[in-house]
C-alpha cells in the first residue's frame, strides 16, 4: 500500500493550491532564495488541512480494517504553531551560521537561511537573528566554534533557549553568559530559561547524547529551571530535556479527543504508558479510580511526580521504567476488569513483545496514538493478532506544513465486541 506520505503528496498535487502571500522575509533567505522544506510557502492552511484529511481517509481504506477513519482534527494554528524549534550552527571559512539542515535528499552544504519561517511564531526568528548577531563577535568564539544547535523551547509567551554544544569548557561558559546577558537585556521577559547542553557531535538528532544510561550535562546559564505548559486549565512544568509536544494550539483539542475515545468513568484503572511529565495521565485523574504512569527518562517522571503533587492528584502514580514486555507484566499483574491503557508511542513504535504483554492482561479499552504512520501497520497487526481490533480512529493534524500527523487509534477485545454485537442482535 502507498505510504501516508505518498499519498498527501498526490492529493497536493492533484489539487488547485493556492499560493500564500507571504510577509517579507518569511520563508527565505536574505538573497530571496525561497525555502523548500515544507508546504507553508505554496499552500494555505485550509488546503493543505483538506488534502492531509483525504490522504488519512486512503491510508486507512488500504488497511482494510472494517471502521472508517474520522475526519481530521485540523489544527487551530495553521502556521506560527511550532513551540519547539532548532537551528543547526554551520561552520564555513572560518564563520558561522544558523540555518535549517535542507532536504533531506540534496541538503545545501551551508545550510539554509530564512528569515522568518512560517509555522514557527515570529518570536523565534527574533531569538535566532540576536543569538546569530552574538556570535559573530570575536570575544565569543569559544562558543561559536562548539556550537551544534540553538534550539528552543517553551510555550507561546515564554522562551526557553538552549544552546547544543560540542563540549562544555571555560571560556566556552564564559562567552555562553555573554550572549545570555545580551539576549536577557533585549528580549527582556520573552526569554525565561538559557542552558547549555554537551552532546554528542556525532548524534543523528539534535540534543543527542553518547551515552543514553548516564544523565547528559545541562547548565543552566539563566532564569527558570523548568518549562511551562497549560492544558485543560492544568499548569504542567518540565524540565529542557523532557519531551514536548510542538503545536501548544492543539494541546486542549488533543486531551479531548482522547479521553471522548476512552470514555474514562471513576470504576476504571488507567496506565498511561510513555507518560513524559504526565499530560495525559494527570488530565484523565479526576476521572478515574487510579493512574499509573510510566516513563524511561528520570527527569520526566519526577516532572510528572511533582506536577501530580502541585495539582493535588493524589490518585497518580508514576515509575521510571525502559517500557517492555517484563516491565509491563509486573505493573498490571493485579490491573483489575475494566482497565483503561494509553500508549503515546514514540517514532519508533513499541519494543518487541510490549503490546502482546498489554493485551495478555485484557484491558477494555487501549488508545494507541501514533506519530509516524508508518509504524502503524504492523502495530495493527500485532493488536489483532493479539484479539484487539481497532473501533475508532482518529486524525490530528499535530503538524501543519508537513506530511506528518498523528493518529488516534482506540482498539478493544475482538470477543467482547462479538459478544456484545450478538446481544444486541
């Protein structure tokens, strides 16, 4: 079958587009070249949102599944969503940039150069250009020439930057806290975290570290140690290295869509599985007996465990744990009828043996929630060779500008539908 991918692109492509008029600067460089990297250049968002919803409506009718997929979500912020971005530094001649890395089929080798991009918010292009114009002074060099990535992160109103660099020495801190400074003293309270980040020069993705068991080295250079968030009326902080969702604009509609899937009622146990710093798992508290979440990263679980405490959440639990078949076992050993199960995977999908270890324990509602589609398939099939079947799917457009969505997926018992369809029968 044709990816999800393939087939967004032939929707586009067959589809009148009309091309947006864009402020100056956006979506290109300062010699007018025009940035490729994603749709906000040629298409509007309503457009774009409509192609995206026929492509997931085809790849789910080549599953062959026996439900129909839900319309898409469609995104409140169609462009200027992202709430984490990053830059890669590109070293040429003796100078250095901030840019995108290109396609990934033929990547300019100094990198790209926009001014502004169009589904990151203008204050981002405010942060790069001030942090680009600090780094050309000689007296920060140290910093320029070990720098991999400026990234930030936060939510629309506040800021957290942080700088990926090769290694941390000295005089590295030293020139850091002088870019910190200047950015502080222009940006004023736009900016409410700096930190400095060692990783790994050779890692694939930025924020990348040689040694996942041991904890990476993050110094904070300035203001608050953690991020900010709001959802459903919830304040959830977590720390700069915590997974985040980019696109705050659709937090609210995503925890709805979520719990109207699994239709939590105070009788259910709920596991939430991948938990991060407990979004979904400390949403769903009030409406449940009890919450379990679990999550690899130290850092994140204890964000979910004191946010659990500032929220008064007393019914949530949460264990830092690498997610497997054994770990699964365990925690749901005594998981009572009628239990509820979240999983928001990531790229990858799960470990081997992970949904068969859930199912084992007979759950009566599993909502598995997928970023990359192309997983999706083959974990289907591992559901229902497991006796759950997919009832509901559902689309988000998490990623406007991009062939990427995310994809609700409620799946239940194959025999406890059969049975109940007999009875109404």
């Amino acid at each position: 079958m044709m990816s999800f991918k393939d087939l967004f692109a032939a929707e586009l492509n067959s589809t009148a587009t009309t091309t947006r008029t864009l402020k100056e600067g956006e979506c290109q460089s300062a010699s007018g070249q025009r940035c490729s990297l994603c749709y906000a250049v040629t298409t509007n968002y309503d457009t774009e949102a409509a192609c995206k919803d026929r492509a997931a409506a085809s790849f789910w009718s080549g599953l062959g599944t026996a439900i129909c997929c839900s319309r898409l979500v469609p995104s409140p912020r169609g462009r200027a969503y992202r709430t984490v971005t990053k830059r890669k530094a590109f070293h040429q001649h003796g100078s250095m940039r901030l840019g995108f890395v290109g396609p990934a089929d033929n990547p300019p080798p100094g990198g790209m150069s926009v001014g502004h991009c169009a589904i990151e918010p203008p204050s981002h292009a405010a942060i790069y250009h001030l942090i680009e114009e600090e780094l050309h002074a000689r007296s920060t060099a140290p910093l320029s020439e070990l720098l991999l990535y400026a990234v930030i992160k936060g939510n629309y109103r506040e800021h957290t930057v942080i700088l990926n660099v090769r290694e941390i020495t000295p005089a590295l801190v030293r020139a850091a806290n002088a870019v910190s400074k200047s950015l502080t003293r222009q940006l004023g309270a736009m900016i409410t975290g700096i930190f400095l980040f060692e990783g790994d020069p050779q890692a694939r993705y930025y924020l990348g570290t040689q040694d996942r068991r041991a904890l990476p080295e993050l110094r904070k250079l300035f203001g608050k140690k953690d991020l900010f968030v709001r959802v459903e009326g919830k304040v959830f902080l977590y720390p700069p290295l915590s997974f985040s969702q980019v696109n705050e604009s659709l937090l609210d509609g995503f925890i709805a869509g979520a719990r109207g899937l699994l239709a939590p009622s105070p009788g259910n146990m709920f596991y939430d599985f991948y938990c991060g710093y407990g979004l979904f798992a400390l949403c769903f508290s009030p409406d449940v007996r009890n919450v379990i979440g679990v999550e690899a990263s130290h850092q994140s679980v204890a964000a979910a465990t004191s946010n659990a405490r500032r929220q008064h959440a007393a019914n949530a639990r949460f264990v830092q744990a690498v997610i497997n078949a054994d770990v699964n076992e365990t925690l749901m050993q005594k998981s009572p009828p009628h239990s509820l199960v979240l999983l928001d995977t990531p790229r990858s999908g799960t470990a081997e043996a992970v949904i068969e270890s859930i199912a084992d324990r007979q759950p009566a509602r599993i909502l598995h929630i997928f970023c990359n589609m192309d997983v999706l398939p083959g974990e289907l099939k591992r559901w229902s060779s497991a006796g759950y079947v997919p009832v509901r799917a559902v689309p988000f457009d998490m990623f406007p500008g991009t062939p990427e969505l995310e994809m609700m997926v409620l799946v239940q018992p194959e025999q406890s539908l059969r049975r109940s369809s007999e009875r109404s029968g």
